[in-house]
C-alpha cells in the first residue's frame, strides 16, 4: 500500500471513529456539575456562618466547616451514596473539598481485603498522594519565592 | 446573598472541571482534574488572583480544591514572613492541617468500619 493510500485510510477511518463513538451529554453534565457543585459549597457557606455565630475565627469556622463536610462525604461514600450522587454530579462531586475525601474512602474500601496496611492504609493514598504531593511541592516553591524575592 | 454568590462560583469550578472531563482527552482522569486544581489554586494564589474570589464568594471559593491549593500557598507565604526558610516547609501544611488530618482520619475510620459493598 503507498503511503498517501494509507494515510487516507487512516483518516477516513478516525472519522468514522468519530462518528459513531459515544458523546458524553454535555449539557446534562454541565448541569449537574454545576447544581451539586453549587449545592456543597452553599451547604459549606452555611456550616461556615454556623461556626462564626458559635464564636469561631473567620479562618477557623472555614477549617471546621471543611472538616464537618469532609466527615459527612466521608460517611456517605461508606454507605455507597456519594458514589451514587457522583452519577449524576460528575465533576460536582469530584472538584469540591468532599471529592478529595471521596478519593480516600472510596478505594481504601474496596482493597480493604488485601488488609489494614496494604489495602486500607496504603491504598487511601491512591489519588490522595498525588494531590498531597503536588499541593506541598508547589506551595513550597509559592514559600521560597516569597522568601528570595520579598 | 452570600449563599447565592457560594452556590454560583462553586458550581462555576465545578463547571470548568466537568468541561475539561468531558472535552478533553479520555486520559484526563478525576485524578488529574484534583492534582490540576490545587496546583492551579496554588498558582492563582500566588498570583494574587485567588483571595478576591474568596472575598467575593466565601465558601464557594474555598470548598472547591483550588481553595485547598490556596491555603497551601498563602500558609507558605506567612510562614515566610514569620520564619524565613522553615516557615515555607511548615507553613503550608499548617494552613491546611485540618482539612488534611480530618480527611486522613475519617477516611481511614470510614474505610476500617464500614462494610465494603459487593460483600
């Protein structure tokens, strides 16, 4: 087969591939996102306000307000239901502070029968690791730039 | 109004994080979308960039992972300015601790106690 024949066969076929492959229902998606994403940070503004009208400092009611979210993401994906609001939230569940807690449950349960250390304690970190990783090295860099160059 | 200004720039992050799922790459994966948006926050953080939106939005600026990424930065730069070199080691971390420690334990606790599904 010549090259240039080839070539064409190549596109014509990525063009059907195109074509006939599933695509994701953007705006049902975008939708939902955006519904359940708005809908815990509402619900973390208003643990937020709580913790100030108890007598937390602004940082600390924020903290604690993340912490409280955290807990109940934490328990839920224990229950199986976050993963089932996850379906319809895509993104909406991964992107807020609640996803992060997720990603540590989430698998950590599953290997749980390969034991408390390799499967729980280790494979919490799966996306937790990375994330923790990235966070550091970065806010470091943030830190030593501020310490050279200020 | 403050819950009206958290419900729309969060479910906005979270907008931005579903695009970039659904028009991207398959390889682009909730993995990368965590790692990119701290990351990203750190950025903005440092840019100056982030702390407006926390003013303006509150809580929907601070849920999504970006804000974690801005605690981590501004954590670092305060750590700086009381200690020098150490506190940009510490700082961070100390900023973030709490959500940090509380993700770590309950997921650990949630994780131990509760019975894995399909069991």
């Amino acid at each position: 087969m010549k090259a240039s024949e080839h070539e064409m066969q190549k596109k014509i076929y990525s063009q059907m591939v195109a074509r006939i492959k599933p695509k994701p229902p953007l705006v049902r998606n975008v939708t939902g996102a955006f519904f359940f994403g708005g809908a815990i940070c509402t619900l973390g503004q208003a643990l937020w306000n709580f913790y100030i009208s108890v007598g937390l400092a602004k940082d600390d009611a924020s903290a604690a307000a993340a912490a409280t979210l955290i807990f109940v993401a934490a328990i839920l994906t224990g229950l199986g239901v976050y993963d089932s609001i996850a379906k319809y939230a895509g993104a909406g569940t991964i992107v807020p502070i609640t996803g992060f807690a997720n990603s540590i449950v989430a698998p950590a349960l599953e290997y749980r029968r390969e034991g408390m250390v390799f499967g729980v304690g280790q494979r919490m970190f799966t996306i937790a690791g990375p994330v923790l990783a990235y966070g550091f090295v970065s806010a470091w860099i943030v830190g030593l730039m501020t310490y050279l160059f200020e | 109004m403050d819950y009206l200004k958290a419900f729309i720039v969060g479910g906005g992050i979270c907008v931005i994080g579903q695009l970039l799922m659904d028009l991207t790459s398959y390889r682009v994966t909730p993995a990368h979308i965590l790692v990119g948006f701290v990351t990203g926050g750190v950025a903005l953080s440092a840019l100056g960039l982030y702390q407006p939106l926390v003013d303006f939005a509150g809580a929907g600026a601070t849920v999504p992972l970006p804000g974690f990424g801005h605690l981590l930065a501004q954590g670092a730069v305060r750590g700086v300015r009381e200690n020098g070199l150490l506190g940009a080691f510490a700082g961070g971390v100390e900023a973030a601790a709490t959500g940090i420690a509380a993700a770590i334990i309950f997921g650990y606790l949630v994780a131990a106690v509760f019975t894995p599904r399909g069991e």
